[in-house]
C-alpha cells in the first residue's frame, strides 16, 4: 500500500529525511515513531502530496504520490495534528462538504456521512456546531472527515494528541478495528499506544530509520537496559554489596521508615534476581519487595535514539 524507495527532503543546509526506505502492506497498522524534529511529519507530508521530495519516490496504491497525485490521494485518508476544521459548520454539513470534495458520487454522500458518523460515534453531534464541540469530539470530526470517502490508507498524525484518557481509548479501539480493512500508517508520542494498536513499528531519528520491526522483536532483539526493585530492611551496607552483582550498572537508594529501598539499574538482558535473593538471605535482610522491571518499547525508543540529540 505505501512504497518508499530512497526519500529524501533537504532544505537549505538541513537535511531532513536522508535515504528512507520502507513499506507497508495492506491491512498493517504501523506506528511510525521519533523524537520532534526527526523527520515524522515531514515524511507525511510528501506522503500526502503536501510537500515534494528532493529526491527518491513514494507510492500510494502503486501510484506516485506526485507524477500522480489525484490517484494516490483519492486512496488515502489523512489527519494531521492540528485538525483543520470551519469552526461555523454543523457537523453533518461539514462532512457533506469534504465527501463532495472527496470525490465522492452525490448519490452516495448520504450513506458515506452516516458511515463515518456511525464509526466516529458522531451521529448524536451531526447537527451540532463544530465550534461548540469540545477537543475530543473535533478530533473525532477530523478522523471522520479522513474516512468519509472510504480510502484505503489511513495517515494520522497524533491523532490521539489533547485527548482525555476516555477520549483515548475510544480513539484507539477505533484505529485498532481499522486495522486489517484500511491501512494505518499513525505517528504518535505515547509508545503504550503503539504497543496496544500497531502490528509493526518503524522508528525515525535525525531523517533516517534506526529500526523497523514488530514491538516484540524490538524489545527481543535491542538491547535495552532493564531495572530492579529491592526493599528491605537491615541492609545497611546494601548498596555496596548489591552494585557488585552481575550485570549491575548502578545502585541508588532511599529510606522507606525501617527499610531501604535500592533501585538498581542492570545492564541489558541482564537478570540478577536469584543472586540478589541469595545475598539477602545470606545478610539476614528482611525482604519486603524483589521486582525485576523488564525493558519496555519506551527504553528501546529512548535507546534508539538518545545519541546526540
């Protein structure tokens, strides 16, 4: 659905993208991830015809996104993070509008606005003002004006960003049930979503992409650091004897009333859980807490792209 072969944007004295080279197929939701200013919204915008390319290609459908831009575009629905809307339209005015824009046959627009109100959970609204309409519910606006012409790729940009965490989870579970239909490529900063929505993640930093992979060979395959958690009581010499366990970069510590609490930080894939239960027991310590906190999707991004930023 979406083939990116050697894209590339450079302005003058900065480049932004340099050489980026995915795909996605039909029916993916993939989350494409970076820190600001690492080529996310700029990739988007030439994906969307918004922005041309210095140099490379990228295809909607098969279709160039510029030498055919009107057929890549009819395929493709697009919300960009801060959602345009006209403030002094109905709703149901309002996507009336952009389906006729959309191309979509006047016979039709009535079915193809109640379908996008439907899955939006915006019927209650259409006749209400969109400037009246709280953050939550323009957000679901614009993600119904991305889907009233039934496009086969779907380009959201934040699309959960200022939202409510009820807001949240209703706009997730939306773009999750998409999935398999409609295509997803969703950029986003809050990596729980990527991990509950997205089958693949693609990470970009500084123009060019550091990974491509699903969340679980990520978090497999990259060596991100993990962390332990141990509270007890009569280890006063603890923090000494905890950093010279295997795979321990860093010990700190902070009383908790009779007990220390020792937050240690392992080096990657490392697992000291039995030693430090062996030291405990062989100091006499009153263990109250052991808990081992494995790598996350957060460390792996930070580690991907922590360097020189």
């Amino acid at each position: 659905m979406i083939q990116v072969e050697n894209l590339t944007k450079r302005y003058a004295g900065f480049t932004a993208i340099n050489q980026l080279n995915f795909s996605v197929a039909k029916g993916e939701v993939v989350g494409f991830l970076g820190p600001n200013g690492a080529g996310k919204s700029t990739t988007m915008k030439i994906l969307t015809s918004y922005l041309p390319a210095t140099s490379g290609t990228a295809r909607i459908a098969g279709f160039d996104v510029f030498g055919q831009s009107v057929e890549a575009r009819r395929r493709l629905g697009y919300l960009p993070e801060n959602t345009p809307l006209y403030t002094d339209m109905r709703v149901g005015e309002y996507l009336r509008y952009r389906a006729s824009l959309k191309g979509v046959p006047g016979r039709k627009v009535k079915q193809a606005v109640g379908d996008a109100l439907e899955l939006c959970s915006l019927r209650d609204r259409e006749r209400s003002m969109i400037g009246a309409l709280s953050k939550g519910y323009r957000q679901r606006v614009g993600l119904a004006d991305a889907l009233v012409h039934d496009p086969e790729l779907l380009i959201l940009d934040e699309p959960t960003i200022g939202l409510d965490p009820n807001q949240i989870r209703q706009v997730r579970e939306l773009i999750k049930n998409l999935g398999g239909k409609r295509t997803v490529l969703i950029s986003t900063h809050i990596l729980p979503e990527v991990e509950i929505m997205c089958s693949r993640v693609i990470v970009i930093h500084k123009g060019t992409i550091r990974a491509d992979d699903t969340a679980e060979n990520l978090l497999k395959n990259h060596r991100a650091a993990g962390s332990m958690r141990l509270e007890a009581k009569g280890a006063a010499n603890g923090r000494e004897l905890l950093s010279q366990l295997s795979g321990v970069k860093d010990v700190t510590e902070e009383k908790d009333g009779d007990y220390t609490a020792f937050q240690l930080k392992l080096d990657a894939n490392a697992d000291p859980t039995d030693e430090a239960m062996r030291l405990a027991t062989a100091n006499h310590w009153q263990v109250r807490e052991l808990t081992r906190r494995r790598p996350t999707l957060e460390d792996v991004f930070v580690e991907l792209t922590h360097s020189d930023s």
